[in-house]
C-alpha cells in the first residue's frame, strides 16, 4: 500500500467560470477525498471551498497544482504532522 498523507487544500474561485472545470479535476481525485466544504461569499463574489484529502503527497501536490493552473482560483496544500500510513 501507498504511504498517504493528511492535508488540507484551500481554494479560492475568484472566476465564476473555472467551477466546472474545478468539479472535474475533484471528481478525478474523488477517492482520495475525505470531506468537501463550499462557502460562497457573496459580498466579494467568491466561493472559498476547503478540501480535506488523505492521499499520496505526490497526488495532493499534482490536484493542488492543476486546480491553481486554473482562471481565477487559487490553491494551497496545509499538510498535517501525522506520520505518513
């Protein structure tokens, strides 16, 4: 079995455009994907969505560089000090 990491993967969608494109590439990672949350920000006319993830380091780094390639979203990783299972 593949050694997993825990992590969290913030986004920002500041394009209202890329969302479809952003649902595709979670449904690509969906196994690896403990919990979602999704807020819009209306005032700012954002969505602000937290990802939790238990996977391969390599697989948190490749969808957090993917979905920051996309219009108008950002992402960052926050990985947890568990050691990896």
């Amino acid at each position: 079995m593949e050694e997993t990491r825990v992590a969290l993967l913030g986004i920002v969608v500041e394009n209202p455009n890329s969302v479809e494109p952003l649902n595709q590439l979670l449904h690509q990672y969906k196994d690896y994907i403990i919990g979602r949350m999704g807020l819009p920000y209306r005032k700012r006319e954002i969505n602000i969505i937290s990802i939790v993830l238990d996977a391969p380091g390599d697989a948190i780094s490749s969808l957090s560089g993917k979905i920051g390639m996309l219009p108008g979203v950002t992402a960052k990783a926050l990985y947890s000090k568990l050691p990896d299972a």
